[in-house]
C-alpha cells in the first residue's frame, strides 16, 4: 500500500507534464485520473477494483491512454465470458463493443480499431452477420495493404457466413479472397510476414470450396481489361487458374501471355507451360516449363517446375524424358513421392512399345518395374501411400502366372533386366 500511494503522490508531482486536457478538464479531474489509472497494478489480483477504478478514468479522462481502450475490453470480455445470465453478458458485451466505438473517437485509427471489433463481433455477434462484415469490409477498404492480417481472415469468415445464407454471390467472395490475398502478398517481406502467412492459409483453407472453374474463368474474364497491366492481380490470377487446372481457356492464355510480357519469371514461364498443357501442345509446354527452371531461385520451385516438365514429356508419350525430368525433381526436393509415382506410371503406359514377343517378359517386366517406382514413392513419402498402393493392386493384377514363368526358364525372386528404353533391373513377380 505505501508503495502504491507513493506511485501515486509521484504520478501526481509529474502532472504538471501531462497535456492537461489529456488529464481532466480540471486541476482535481486530472489529479482523479491519475490516481484512478493505478488500475492496471489490479488487473490480475484484484480484477473487481481494477474495473472500478477503470470506469473512473474512461469517465473522468478518455483522452489519457490508449491503453485504457485495449485493457477495457479485455475487462469486459473477461466479464461477458465468465457471466451466465444472457441479459446480462449482452450488456457487457455491448459495452465492449462502444469501448472501440470511444476508441476510435478519442484516439482514431478508424481502420485499424474498426478490424479489432469487427473480429470480435465475429466471434460474439454470430446473429449480426450483415453489420460485421460492414464493419470488417470497411476496415479492408481504409486500411488497404495496412490491414491487420486478423481482420483479413475475419473477413473472409464474415463474407463466407453470408453467402451461406444467400447474402452475397460465390463472385463476390472470390473477389475479396484476391483482394485479401493480394494484401497479404505485399506483406510478405515486412515486420509481421509471418502473421500474413499464416492469415494467407487460413484464407486459402476457408475459400477453397468456391476456387472453382466454373467461377474463375467468368470472374477473371469480367476484370482482365482493367487490370491486364496490374502485375500483382495478373500473377494472382494466373496462380488460381493455375491451381484449379482451368488451362483449357481462352482466358488462361491472355492471362499467361499478359502476366509473362510484364514479369518475366519462373511463375509467368510455368504460365505459359500449362497454357500449352492445356492446348495438348506438350512439346512448348516443356519448354517453357524449362524456362520456369532456368528462372527459378530455389530449389524448391526447379523442384516444381522440373516436375512439371516430366509431365509435359509423359503426356507426350517421351517417357524417357519424362523419366529423366522426376529424377530431377525428386533430388531437388527430399521426401517426395509424386516424381516416383510419374515414373511408375511411364513405365506401365510402355507395356506395347517394350513387348519383346511370346518368348519374352518384356509386357509384363514393364509392370514390375512400375511396382518398383510405386513403392520407392511410398517409401520415401507417406502421403502418396494411398494413390501407390491402388496402382501396385492394379499392375499385380497383370503379373503373368506361374506357368508362363516356367516356360520361360524364370520363377518368382529371380532379378530380371527390363528391357527397351527402361533399361533397369527388376524382381520377377509371378501369380
């Protein structure tokens, strides 16, 4: 107690550094401020006198400290989870909301204060859909690449709540996911970059279901004009075609060509390689999927984009290629199964072409071989189990019987080398 009182007597001798009307309209208004933001020294053990002492400075000084707004609420949402009676916790509430209402009076930052109560009112105020997005929309609107990466995610959430109940189109919830996620890409390099990652997965995650053809290739053709010189909404757009596979479009080749024209990179080279995926042109496809490696700065992205290379050769029946393509892939990048299961798959697709006649194994080594990559893949990663143990049940069931292994001279566990431009050795699986 002689502590505090002594905090007090000092806060009081150095009032005369505060700006006045900060404090109080009065001498004595300034010197009941002061005393009553000890508050904060109450918070934890004595959370009923902090409260009391509180309403005594957001009366008397709403100009002190912003502070007072931050802990108000924190007061009174303690207040309104730990209370039971409805009436009562609607009361606490509303004054938690008209705390960021005071807030923004007395200190601005409308942009900034409008984000924190609109994620509030998500959480608190389920029944009020429509006005918390106005709240969280507005935010977004002011704030621009300036908004908090909660208020981001809270919008999309908001949005999202509305549409379930026919109060906004699937269009209009794509077109705020660009717009926040386009905030969330200027973002990435600055002070909370981490923050505006993880908001950038949540909004990916939540807006998943409406990422869909059917919706993106109208809403893309419907703002291309205005923005085809816009690198930051042609990078974005090509990225969300990209991902959902809408090559096969009229849309996707101005996107890519206009994005490439503008940004000469690794993305706007794979671009224009899935724009040719699209056309079945594989041959240009790979080639600028090999331009994406060239211009790619991680191993991460020659990963990806050699990967899709191999791809575009397989698609083309260049198995060998193909091949050579995923093993690049799979050694730029650990753990991934994917280049693996491409392999298996060339080699099960050269069944006709690796044939070696009646006398040979040549149809049927193809499919050990491919049993062979089918289970590296898995080996090496877990999450590509499922997709590798339906191709090895259906490559077993083409495995030759016993009898065809006899008169051949062959039986089950013998090494085997495969053939034609396979070249490997395998283990002879007979039935």
């Amino acid at each position: 107690m002689k502590k505090i009182t002594l905090t007090i007597v000092g806060l009081i001798i150095s009032l005369a550094n505060f700006a006045q009307p900060n404090y109080g309209k009065t001498p004595q208004d300034s010197i009941t401020c002061i005393e009553s933001l000890i508050y904060k020294d109450y918070l934890k053990n004595d959370p009923k006198l902090a409260l009391s002492l509180w309403r005594t400075a957001y009366r008397v000084c709403p100009q002190s400290q912003k502070t007072l707004y931050i802990n108000g609420v924190d007061l009174y949402k303690e207040l309104a989870d730990n209370e039971k009676d409805e009436a009562k916790k609607e009361a606490y509430l509303d004054t938690m909301f008209s705390i960021y209402d005071r807030r923004i009076e007395m200190f601005g930052q409308r942009c900034l204060v409008l984000g924190y109560k609109g994620q509030a009112m998500l959480v608190n105020r389920q029944n009020e859909k429509e006005k918390t997005f106005e709240i969280l929309n507005e935010s977004v609107e002011l704030c621009g690449n300036n908004t908090q990466s909660g208020t981001l995610v809270a919008a999309m959430f908001a949005i999202i709540n509305l549409e379930k109940i026919g109060k906004k189109t699937k269009e209009e919830v794509v077109e705020l996911f660009e717009k926040t996620i386009a905030i969330c890409a200027a973002n990435k390099d600055g002070k909370e970059a981490e923050n505006y990652v993880k908001a950038d997965e949540s909004i990916q995650s939540v807006t998943s279901p409406y990422l869909d053809c059917a919706v993106l290739v109208p809403l893309a053709e419907k703002n291309f004009e205005k923005n085809k010189d816009n690198v930051d909404w042609l990078r974005q757009a090509v990225r969300l075609l990209k991902v959902k596979k809408c090559y096969d479009t009229n849309i996707f080749e101005k996107l890519a060509v206009a994005y490439f024209k503008l940004e000469p990179s690794a993305e706007g080279a794979a671009g224009m390689g899935n724009l040719y995926l699209g056309k079945r042109e594989f041959s240009k496809a790979a080639e600028w999927f090999l331009k994406a490696v060239d211009l790619a700065t991680t191993d991460a992205e020659k990963a990806e984009y050699n990967f899709s290379v191999a791809q575009a050769y397989s698609y083309g029946k260049n198995y060998s290629q193909a091949r050579t393509y995923a093993l690049k892939a799979a050694g730029l990048k650990s753990g991934w199964g994917e280049p693996y299961l491409l392999i298996g798959d060339c080699y099960a697709q050269s069944e006709s072409t690796c044939d070696d006649g009646e006398k040979g194994m040549g149809r049927w080594s193809v499919y050990w071989a491919a049993v062979d990559k089918y289970q590296k893949a898995k080996a090496v990663d877990g999450s590509v189990s499922s997709d590798a143990n339906q191709k090895i049940a259906i490559m077993s069931a083409h495995f030759p019987k016993t009898e065809e292994g006899f008169y051949r001279g062959i039986k089950n566990g013998d090494s085997y080398t495969v053939g034609c431009w396979i070249n490997e050795s395998t283990t002879v699986r007979l039935k």
